[in-house]
C-alpha cells in the first residue's frame, strides 16, 4: 500500500488530518468562552445546512412563480468549475434525467498555513432520480480505504495508490493555496469516486467554515431526536458556571483525560429544542456516543439535521418571508462554492421543486455498522459488498431498487 507524504503526516500531527480526528474549535455560546485550545467545526454540517437550504428553495416556486427570483437570490452563490475533467460535458449539459451532486465540507482554518494540506472532513452524494421528485443522501465514511488515480494539478504529482477517501482531496490541491487546491481536491476527490463506482457528477459544492453559525442563527436554532445519549468533547462548565473545554485532545487527535474541574455537556435521548450552538454542537460529536458507533453515528446524527433543518425552514416560515430569506441566502452564498455543472443554480432549484423534507431519504454505508481492518498499522474502513452496491445503484438511478432489497438500510430520522 502506497500510504503519503511527510504533508500527510504533518497533517496527522495536527489532529485534523486525513488519519485522525476531524479538526475544529467548539461552538461558543452565548457569553461563553472557551479555553485556548481551538478547533474548527465540523464542515459536513455547514454543507448540510447550505445545500438543504437552496433545496429547500423549490417549494418558493409556488410563492414566488419565477426562476428571477431565484437567480436573484443565490447571486451571492460563488460559482467554480470544481469537477473539471470529472465532470459531464458541459457542452451538452440538461437538466433533464438523474442528477448525482458531490458536496464536500473541508476545514478551512482562519490562518492556516498555505502549505499545509487542505481536507475534506465530509464526502456525501446526493442523488436525484429523473422523476425530480425525492432526493438520496449518502455519506461516503472518510476512513474508507480506496484505490486514487494518479493526478497532475500542475504543480505536483501524485503517483496514484491506496489511502483513506478524504486524502484525494488533499493530494489534488498538494503544493497550491486558496481556490487553486480546492478546486484540484475536489476534481481529484470526484475522480476517485468515479473510478471506484462510475459515477459521473452533475454538480458539486464545497463549504467552508465562514457563515455556518450565522445560518442557523437565522433559522432559529432546530428540533431534533437524539437517538443515542452523545457526551460532548468540546463543550462544559466549570465551577463556576462558564462554558470551557471539557477534555484534553491528544496531538493526534483522540480524546484525551477530562479537564478538572469541567463537567462536559450531555445530550440524552428524547426531542431536544437546540439553539444554535448546541445543535452544532452535537452534530460534530463521534467520540463519546453511548452506543460507541463513532463516524456511523455522527453521519447518521448529521442526516437528521439535515431533515431538521429542512422542517424548519417550511414551519419557520422562511419561504413566505421575503426578508429573512434573503438574510439566509446571503449567509449561505457566502459560505460555499458552487459548480453548477453548467446549469444555473436557479434552473436546478426550480427543476427539484417537487422535492420535500419528507422526500429526502438518508442511506447508511455499511449499514451503519464497522467494517475495519488495520493497514500499515493505521486503522480503514472498508466498503462492503453491499455499500459497492448501493453505490453502483446511484450510478445506474436504481436506488429504488436496492432499497427494496436492504429496507434496514434507510436512516431513520
């Protein structure tokens, strides 16, 4: 196994990289603070809540009845051409038929050095089937062992071999800075995935940290079934009542002893009405859920703010409000980058106008369940049979199908 580069490895000293815990900094509540030891969010969430509110856009049709209102409101939306070769054709683009969208949340950190590797801490699929009317969501586990082509961004090449998923992104941009290695990441990323599985993307998105808190500021805060009691690693009290770090993190990124004096929040089972913080908060949490699942519940808890989030926005009444919704669109515009694939943003939104919360239906790789091995002393996850199924049903618009085969498979929200 070709396993990287002194880069990777710098990177898994930083706790964020492509091997060990996701890199951020805890939510700080209102008032509160935290102690100096920051980490960023968690950017499949920002993703979840950015592309669930332009999906959340198709039922304005009814409101508003026109596509200018749509290209006026995702005008501040900043458009890339991110899948490159891995992409359609876009001379011959249509909105027509199966769509199969790649979104991808990294860690952009605040004063990150521009020669440290850029990673993607999130990796689903959103598929369309062509009836336009419901949406599947995979989550593609980050750990998960696959073969990525070898790849030239101009400036370095990789050779091609074996590593972890989300190490595509960071060997695509390797040796570039900003918007440059994002957009080599993300092609790479996108063609590693088309190898493995032949699916070919219409679109994509990337998020990033900037804007994440002020969107669910907007919306409100969200509702949500904690279906497992999750402890947090970032968020507690001291003593005193003020809000600090309840655990040390080791420099490779596991969790380490508890901070004294701190006691750490705890979310039990049962409906919660999160503000903003908290539902961030335990969005992001995989280390010390009650039923030890790790990533596979935290993709699962992230699914289920992503239907959250959607019920929110038709029971708020952000599509009827003119005003909030524009706050909530230029939020969002702010904190991703688009490749529409050739297709305006507004022709995609008005095209999925059928599509509902109730509609977006959320599958488990894996069935949710581990499937490790050990390689080179560093612990993969690899993709099961079945999960090669599913993902060659997206390709070939069968999910239907392989859900009526593997019914368990759906994430209950």
């Amino acid at each position: 196994m070709q396993y990287a580069s002194s880069a990777v490895a710098d990177a898994r000293r930083e706790g964020g990289g492509l091997y060990g815990h996701p890199a951020g900094s805890p939510p700080v509540p209102p008032g509160g603070k935290t102690t100096k030891r920051k980490r960023r969010d968690p950017l499949w969430a920002r993703l979840m809540v950015i592309f669930g509110a332009l999906l959340m856009l198709t039922s304005g049709v009814a409101i508003f009845g026109s596509k200018l209102i749509f290209a006026e409101a995702t005008k501040s939306v900043a458009r890339q051409n991110l899948l490159g070769s891995a992409g359609q054709n876009r001379a011959h683009v249509s909105i027509n038929g199966a769509k199969n969208i790649l979104l991808v949340g990294i860690d952009a950190r605040t004063g990150q050095n521009p020669a440290d590797l850029v990673r993607s801490d999130s990796i689903m699929i959103l598929h369309i089937p062509a009836g336009h009317d419901r949406g599947y969501l995979v989550s593609l586990p980050r750990d998960s062992l696959v073969p990525i082509p070898a790849y030239s961004n101009g400036k370095v090449k990789y050779p091609g071999g074996k590593d972890k998923i989300n190490a595509a992104f960071a060997f695509g941009g390797q040796g570039l800075t900003g918007n440059d290695a994002r957009s080599h990441g993300f092609e790479l990323l996108a063609k590693t995935i088309q190898n493995l599985t032949g699916i070919t993307f219409d679109a994509g998105a990337i998020v990033d940290f900037q804007g994440f808190q002020q969107v669910v500021e907007v919306l409100g805060g969200v509702s949500m079934y904690v279906d497992e009691t999750t402890t947090s690693i970032h968020l507690g009290t001291d003593k005193n009542g003020k809000y600090a770090a309840p655990f040390k993190i080791n420099s490779d990124g596991t969790v380490g002893s508890r901070i004294a004096g701190v006691t750490p929040k705890v979310y039990s089972v049962g409906m919660h009405d999160f503000a903003p913080y908290e539902a961030l908060d335990y969005v992001r949490q995989r280390d010390l859920l009650a039923n030890g699942d790790f990533d596979y519940g935290r993709q699962r808890h992230q699914q289920q703010f992503l239907k959250a989030i959607f019920k929110k926005i038709f029971s708020s009444g952000t599509l009827t409000d003119p005003t909030k919704l524009s706050k909530v669109l230029d939020v969002v515009g702010k904190a991703m980058t688009v490749d529409d694939g050739g297709v305006p943003l507004e022709d995609w939104i008005f095209a999925m106008k059928g599509i509902s919360p109730n509609d977006l239906i959320t599958i488990k790789t894996n069935d949710g369940q581990f499937n490790s091995e050990k390689v080179n002393g560093v612990d993969v996850e690899i993709l099961s049979d079945t999960s090669m199924q599913l993902l060659h049903s997206v390709q070939s618009d069968s999910v239907d199908s392989f859900i009526s085969a593997h019914p368990d498979w759906v994430s209950q929200s």
